[in-house]
C-alpha cells in the first residue's frame, strides 16, 4: 500500500491474523527494523519485496509460496531476499516454496522440483 509506512503496512495484515508476529520484530527479521517509518516510495525494490515478504510471514503462516521473490531484482538485492525467506524458513519453521526460472537458487534448497513447460514437437508420421 504506497500511502502507508513499511511498519503499518505489515500491520495491516495483523490486525486480522489470530497469532501475529509483532509488525516491527516482523520488519526486523527480513532486516528492514530500520525502514519502518519509511513509505514503498522511499525504498529500493528489493526492500519494498522484503516488505512484502514481512507482510506475508507476519500472519505466521505453515506454508509460503514465493512466486519469482528475485525475478525484478539485481543480483545484490536478490541475495538479501533469499537471505530473508532463508530466515524466515529457519527461525519460523515455515515450509517455503519458490518458483523461479533462476536455477541457481536450488542451491539453497531441501528439495528440487523442475518442470519443462516447453511444448512437446511431435515429428508427423503420416
């Protein structure tokens, strides 16, 4: 939400959660404790994608499903929003997938999964 601050944004979603993590412990989990007075304007894409990510973990959820976490992002800002879904995965015990086309992320995974979406050539044999 662009007219509210990283911190109220998080809050947000607490507000209807039965168990939340506190919005600014939240914030400071994905490293950005000292952003929260800042509004997505004043922040580089991969802290407003740190911002979502703290948004998503703060309801404490069992499963986070990450759809391309790094795919706008520059090399440098990618390795901090997979150091923050690493942490989240750890320190919360959240199972977390990522779908990404960016291979070299497996790395950091427990399981790997690939699928080929290319369309199947068939040669005719008529």
């Amino acid at each position: 939400m662009p007219s509210l601050t990283a911190l109220e944004n998080v809050a947000l979603v607490t507000e209807i959660s039965q168990n939340p993590m506190r919005p600014a412990d939240t914030l400071a989990l994905v490293g950005l404790a000292d952003s929260a007075a800042h509004f997505p304007a004043q922040m580089s894409g991969g802290e407003q994608q740190r911002v979502a990510i703290a948004r998503a973990i703060a309801k404490r959820p069992d499963v986070l499903l990450c759809d391309e976490p790094t795919g706008a992002l520059d090399y440098e800002t990618g390795k901090l929003v997979l150091a923050a879904i690493d942490t989240v995965n750890r320190e919360l015990g959240t199972t977390t997938a990522v779908i990404t086309h960016n291979v070299a992320i497996s790395g950091m995974a427990d399981r790997v999964s690939l699928v080929d979406a290319r369309p199947a050539i068939h040669a005719d044999t008529r």
